[in-house]
C-alpha cells in the first residue's frame, strides 16, 4: 500500500513539473508560428534548437534535464546509430512521435521534417 502511495505521488509530482513545461513550449511554439520575420523560415539548426534541444542538448547528447526524465536518445553514441540508421525511422519518430516525444507532424511541414532529421545525423561520430 505504501509502495502504491509513493507512485502515484512520484506520478503527480511529474505531471506538475512537466504540465507548465507543455504549456510554455505550446506558447513558444505559437510565438514562433505567428512570426513577424516576413515569412522567413528557421534554419534547420535554429528549429533543432527550437524544438528538440531542450531534451536532445544542443550536442545531441541527450544530456539535459528533461533527457534524462524522458530517457532521450543520444544521438553521438555508434551503438544506438546501429540500430536506428534508417533514415525513414527519424522522419517517422518526429512526425508520430515516440515514447515519450510528442509528435511534430502538425507543428512543422514535411520539409522541416526532413531536414530535422538530416541534421540529426550530423551528430555521428
């Protein structure tokens, strides 16, 4: 029983931390949507930083706060390259969202798409 308590406690206490962080990045998503820039589109590496650094790290590590509570996937190990190199798998898992990353299928174009995950292949050693 106590051991019940405990987990529902420790599932409340993520949805607290990450239910304000879903609500920011929905209003830094909407921000960045609705741009004054004369419709100039991010570059790859800025909608990277934009939408995926903050789990995946700049360096693609996984390395971050909100890597390790989501268990993102680091990008510069071989190992886990061995078993994702189908280019179609990222597009896929950006698109429709896996595990625990939420799906960008509606939030960005097929191009943007695409090349999200070209860019995440620059991180292979």
């Amino acid at each position: 029983m106590k051991l019940l308590l405990k987990l529902i406690l420790v599932v409340v206490g993520i949805l607290l931390v990450v239910n304000p962080l879903t609500r920011n990045q929905a209003a830094h998503d909407r921000a960045f949507t609705v741009s004054p820039s004369a419709g100039t589109a991010p570059s790859t590496e800025t909608l990277f930083k934009q939408k995926c650094s903050k789990c995946h790290g700049a360096d693609g590590s996984g390395d971050t706060s909100m890597g390790r509570i989501f268990n993102a996937p680091d990008f510069t190990d071989g190992g886990w390259w061995a078993k994702h190199s189908n280019a179609g798998e990222l597009v896929n898992a950006i698109k429709h969202g896996k595990k625990n990353m939420p799906a960008f299928g509606r939030k960005l174009t097929g191009a943007q798409i695409a090349s999200l995950a070209a860019y995440v292949q620059h991180f292979k050693r």
